[in-house]
C-alpha cells in the first residue's frame, strides 16, 4: 500500500496536479478483498479505453479507488463493483 | 407538362445509405446542413428520436432517390412521383465485389498483380472472379408493390479447399510451421443481403442498407488481425511482398465477406398521359431493360454509420467532386462569403476538439494548444470572430495567420489527383516525379493523415510518399486566401432550409450535395465511405454522375475488406466525425471536460476492447458504440462552452459495459 501511496504522489507530481487522497486500506473493515491489480486493470482498460493504464489503486470502505493516466493526463476515479466508475479528479481540470 | 419533358434525371447522383444492425431506418439528409431525426421519441436526436430501437440496435440510415423532370434548356419542370405520373418502376443493380477486387496496400502503392483472395480464380480481372462476387442481379421495384425487396446473393461458391499463408492469425489454430501453407476449407456463404428496396407514400425509391453483417468463410477461421504486427514486424513475412499478411493485411483478409455494396439505380416512369419515360437510354415500354445512361441514372454507396453525424469532415466526398469538376462548382466566380465558405471549414476544425485527442488538446504534442474551448485553436472564440469577419487591414495578419497554416497538396498544382495517375487499375506513377518530393509539413493544417498514410509508419516501411497529411482542395485553399487577403464579404450565418422549402429548381443540386456533404474526402487510406477512386474524372460522366462502364461494386471494391478491421484500425486523427477517436463527459456547473476512448467496454468473451488490437473486436463492437451528439440545455439549445458546440456521447448500448458472465448473472 505504501509503495502504491508513493506511485500515486509521483504521478501526481508529474502531472502538477494535486489529486485526492485514498482512504486508507486498512481503516475499513468492509474493504474489498480479493480484487488484483489485473483486475482493476482490465477493468479500466474496458471503462474507459485500452490505452489508458493502472497507476495506483486501493480498496477501502467497499469502493475500490485507482489512479489512472492516459496520454499524460492523470484521473482520480472510484467504483464499487468494477463495472461502473465515477472520476474524482482530473487533471484537465 | 407532358410534352415539355425532355429528360429525367435521379437525384441524388450518388446517394449514401449506412448499415445498421436494427430492422428499423431513417432517411438520411436531403438538403445541406440538415442532420435528420432518426425517428421515434425520447432520444438524443435533433427532434427527441433515437439512434436505437427499443431492442438497443441501431438503426440503418435509407437514401431516397427522386426523379425530376427537366426541359429542353435544363430547367426543372417537376418532381416526378405518384402525384403526378401513372407509375414508377426503380430498376437497381448492386454488388459486393471487395473479394474479389485488387489488394488494397495504400493509394500509392497499388499493384494490380496483387488480388484479394488471390488462389481463387487467380489470373482473371475482379469482375470475372464469379466466385468472390455477391451479386444479387437486377432487381425492381415498381408502383403498388408495398413489400420491400430484399436484395441477397451468394460469395466464395464452389470452393472446396485451398490453401493460406501460414503466418496469418487463425481462430482457435496455431500452425505448427507458419513458414508452410495451411490447408482450409471452404463453405460457401449464401444469402447475404445487401440491403433493400422500399417505396415511400409517392413512389420515391428508399434504398436500406444491409444490416453489417460480416463472416469468414474458411475452417479454419482467419481471424481479423493484422499478422505482420506479431510476424516479422514491421511488415510481416517475406519482406512485406504478400498483401495478406504484411502491414497492410487487415484491408485484404482472405475468406471474409461483408455485406456494403455499390451500385446503379434507374427508373422508368410512364406518365398519366401514358408516356413512357426513362433514364436508360433504348427504353420504350414500362418494363424495357436498356441501356445505362450515366447523366441521368444514379449511383447507390453503403458504408458504416457515422457515429457523430452533426460533425463535418474537413474535406468531403462533396468536396472532392467539387475537385474533379471545377466547371459544377456553383460558386464559382463568386465574391468569397466568410460564412458560407470559411466559417463551416473553422466549425469542422473545432468539433474535432471533441472527438479527437490531439485535437481536443490534450495529449502531450498539443496540450492547451488545440481546438478545445479557451485553446489557442479555438476558432470561434469571441475574439477571434470579430477579427475573423471584419475586411479591414487591421484583422488581416490574423487572416494571414489561419492562411500560412493551411496545408497545400504536393505538387504544382495541390491537386491529389496529380501525384496518383494513371488510376486503377494502372500502377500510379506520377509520385515518383520530382515536383512531388517534399518535406512533410507536420506542423500544418490540417493534422489529421493523408492519402499517402501515416508518416511514422512509412517511415518504419522506408516509403516516401506525398500527401501523408491531409490538405483541403483549391478551391477551399483559394477562399481562404481570399478572405486572408479582405477580398469578401461577410455575409450571414447560413441556416439550413429543408428541401421541401427549397425553390424547385434548387432541390436536385440540395440532393446532390446532401448525400455526400456528411462524409469522408481523405486521407483517402482508402476512404471510409467511398474510395479514393472519387478524385479521378475519369470514372465519372459529369458531377455526382459515376461513368458508363463502371460495373456495379467495382468502385466500392477498393475498401478494405472487411470494413471493421480498418474500421477499429483508424481510431487516431483519421475521420474522427465517422468514428470517434475519444469522446467527453462535460460538466456544465465547472465548465470542465473529462475524456474517454470511444471504444471501449467488454468483448463477447469479457475481455476489454483493445486500443492495440481490436481488429476482430469491432465485429462484436460496431452496433453497440456511442453517438456523439450536442449536449442540451433545458431549452433545448446547445450547450457552448467559449462558443464551441459541447458535445458528448449518448446512446451506447449499455451491454457493452457489462462482461458476459455478468450479464448472465443477472438475468
């Protein structure tokens, strides 16, 4: 979870951008287990398009977070069932 | 009226129908600037219909043919339909022969030693190759016929087996030894439909494109891929000299059919008075076969449906025409109008901004720096506008500014035409000559691929070819630079009229141009509605008006084959009006804009669709993806954001959100 935290904070460097901060994995006890990164993956690939790609993610409160990034521009985005998917933040603004 | 008429006539000369995968239709525009309602209620389109029908599927776009009626001088007497004549009997005769035409391996690089399919039938010329042909012969439909006529052949008949290079991708099959031909079998494809033929309430002919339908004939299957991305890449297996499997194999997949078409569309009428009229020539009695007459019969294309169908390509099919017969201009000679000739060329620009990345602004290359609204390249802002229409010399470096940006075709001429002769089926040549050897001018407008294709991946393949951008005709170039000069008046915002609105004698031509107004006139790689076999006169009697001795499909046969591969092929700054590249979520309150690819979602087999590899994808795909569509106030006027049209995407089939398994679990 750390090393996936400093990832996040990088990209968001990169991208100049301040995006929001996870909840914390380990304070939910509903968290959603059992969830990969492959998972996810697929998942955004299919939600928002194949060139888009997995920075960061975290599962916390039933909700699974990920911070994605295509051509540059990075998303803040959240789900609860991997299917559907809201954009927190983004850099475009 | 009767004794007046010296000649009818088709309109429009070459129609447009789109393929869909729903029963249901709607007829497509009949006069500029019109985008038509698909029908029904509580959609998206411009009077509330829907794109879908209540089963989610898309709807097919119809082209309506009229007959008019002219004197001796030209002059239009009448439309001619059941009001006003006895009966009408539409005679058409289309084709699919994409299998057995020429490989398509780029405008410039065609060989016609190179064939489709090419150990069937080997050695004859397209229109011989019977067995790869989908023809459904000569059909009409005539006055008092009230059910459609369903227009079917038969492809790849009489084949029992054959073989394939072994490099090519196969479906559930991985030869041992790809270096070795693979046996496969043949099992003909029988009643392919490739649209059909109804009548309205006065007897005007409804042409209804097939329902895009595509399939491979062969056990085993070849799956729709490009192989010489996965052997021997950049150009795939013996030095890239088989169309099937090098970088250009997804246009020429073996044993595949679609079912688009091209073709001939003829009337006889016979008159109230009971004379008989016809636009083939030798025609006597009502049911008289003749002979074509290329000025006066018309001209049927079907092609995929235009997903964002309120965008205009930068240069159309329209504009093409306009090209090759400069003498059918109507503004010819004209004082240039900024808004009837510049300001439609900057509102295509801008809408580009919300289906295409580097457009929109942003990807790296242009982030902030493109279309997108409070962008630099934002063409309709206030202020720009106001410099834009004003003649004086104070708004002219800004006039200068759009006109140094704008890209001129190689050649002394700019004409495309020039560096691609003698055309098909004669090998071009005309490239090689000196005076179209030229640095590709990247930075210029517009910044969307060319003709001649990608530069990056003819650089990969060693090849210098001209035109790899896009560049608009003369005849736009030559309005621009009038208007950058102040040499123009600035007229009024045009507003589309209705064809029923329009004079009589101005509804041929509001035909004619609205069939090929909305569609693609390059890059021409090969095209996505009509090939880039538009641009050359000698395939065409006069304007809108395909020649005399063009077999039916031979035209359209340039495509790629099947369409869907290149379809997904072209999904970076191709014809993103067509096919989007991404589309925008906006929010209104913060004026702020997040984008998606527009394809997307889950396959058959609940993988992702593929932004690297999703040739065979697009099959599945194509009826389910997005419109891209203004987005509304309350009040039903378009949202703008710093002026700019807001668009976003509306009506994608929800299923393809959904991986298979979840949708079973559901149910």
């Amino acid at each position: 979870m750390d090393i996936m935290r400093r990832h996040f904070v990088k990209g968001c460097a990169a991208a100049s951008v301040a995006l929001p901060a996870f909840p914390a994995f380990a304070a939910s006890p509903t968290a959603v287990v059992g969830k990969t990164a492959p998972d996810i993956e697929k998942s955004i690939k299919a939600s928002f398009g194949g060139g888009f790609s997995l920075k960061a993610h975290a599962q916390a409160g039933g909700q699974t977070y990920a911070n994605i990034e295509h051509a540059g521009n990075w998303y803040a985005v959240a789900s609860e069932n991997l299917l559907d998917w809201t954009i927190v933040q983004s850099s475009l603004g | 009226m009767a004794e007046d008429i010296k000649s009818i006539r088709i309109h429009p000369g070459i129609g447009m129908a789109r393929l869909g995968n729903s029963d249901e239709f709607f007829i497509g525009p009949e006069a500029p600037g019109i985008v038509v309602d698909p029908g029904g209620k509580n959609g998206p389109g411009p009077n509330g219909g829907s794109y879908r029908d209540s089963k989610m599927q898309l709807k097919r776009q119809a082209q309506r043919f009229r007959v008019y009626a002219y004197d001796a001088n030209g002059k239009v007497l009448a439309e001619l339909n059941s009001d006003n004549v006895q009966s009408m009997r539409w005679r058409v005769h289309v084709r699919n022969m994409k299998a057995a035409n020429y490989a398509f391996q780029g405008a410039y690089l065609f060989d016609p030693d190179k064939l489709r399919n090419p150990g069937i039938q080997p050695g004859l010329k397209p229109i011989e190759r019977t067995q790869l042909i989908i023809d459904p012969g000569v059909q009409t439909i005539a006055s008092g016929q009230t059910t459609p006529v369903v227009m079917q052949g038969d492809v790849f008949t009489g084949i029992d087996k054959g073989t394939l290079p072994g490099q090519l991708r196969f479906e559930g099959f991985t030869p041992k030894d790809p270096s070795k031909p693979v046996e496969v079998t043949y099992k003909p494809a029988k009643g392919i439909e490739l649209g059909q033929l109804h009548l309205d309430s006065k007897d005007r002919l409804l042409f209804v494109a097939a329902p895009g339908k595509s399939e491979c004939v062969t056990t085993p299957k070849v799956a729709l891929s490009n192989p010489s991305e996965t052997v021997n890449p950049p150009n795939g297996p013996n030095n890239g000299e088989d169309p099937l499997t090098n970088q250009f194999a997804y246009f020429n997949v073996p044993g595949w059919w679609d079912d688009t078409c091209g073709g001939e569309i003829d009337v006889t009428v016979t008159l109230k008075d009971g004379t008989v009229l016809s636009t083939r020539d030798n025609v006597k009695t009502a049911t008289d076969e003749g002979t074509r007459n290329p000025h006066a019969g018309a001209w049927i294309v079907t092609a995929p449906p235009k997903y964002a169908p309120h965008m205009y390509h930068v240069v159309s099919i329209l504009d093409r025409v306009y090209e090759a017969f400069p003498e059918s201009y109507p503004n010819a000679g004209k004082t240039t109008n900024f808004y009837r000739d510049i300001y439609p060329l900057f509102v295509s620009a801008v809408n580009y901004g919300w289906v295409s990345a580097q457009a929109a602004g942003v990807t790296s290359e242009t982030k902030d720096a493109a279309h997108g609204p409070r962008q630099p390249g934002n063409l309709l802002s206030k202020e720009y506008m106001a410099a834009f229409t004003d003649p004086s010399e104070n708004s002219e470096p800004a006039r200068e500014m759009v006109y140094n940006l704008m890209r001129h075709a190689d050649g002394p001429n700019g004409r495309l035409v020039d560096s691609l002769m003698p055309p098909p089926p004669a090998r071009p040549t005309s490239f090689k000559n000196p005076e179209f050897k030229r640095e590709v001018e990247d930075f210029k407008m517009p910044k969307l691929w060319g003709t001649g294709g990608k530069p990056e991946q003819n650089k990969e393949l060693g090849n210098d070819l001209p035109d790899q951008f896009l560049s608009l005709t003369n005849l736009q170039l030559q309005h621009i630079k009038e208007w950058s000069e102040g040499n123009f008046e600035v007229g009024v915002p045009l507003k589309p009229v209705p064809l029923e609105q329009l004079p009589l004698g101005e509804q041929p031509r509001a035909l004619d141009e609205s069939a090929l107004e909305p569609t693609i006139g390059g890059g021409f790689h090969p095209g996505i509605e009509f090939p880039y076999l538009i641009i050359y006169r000698e395939f065409f009697a006069e304007a809108f008006r395909v020649n005399k001795g063009i077999e039916p499909g031979s035209l359209s046969a340039y495509m790629s084959s099947p369409w869907q591969g290149d379809f997904w092929s072209c999904n970076t700054a191709w014809w993103p009006t067509q096919r989007p590249d991404i589309v925008f979520e906006y929010d209104k309150t913060k004026q702020t804009r997040t984008y998606k690819e527009w394809f997307r979602g889950y396959d058959e087999k609940g993988e992702p669709l593929s932004s690297t590899d999703g040739y065979d994808q697009m099959l599945y795909a194509w009826p389910k993806l997005g419109m891209v569509l203004p987005v509304k106030n309350a009040d039903g006027s378009d949202v703008k954001d710093d002026d700019e049209t807001v668009y976003a995407e509306f009506e994608r089939d929800p299923a393809l959100s959904r991986p298979p398994a979840t949708k079973q679990s559901k149910q």
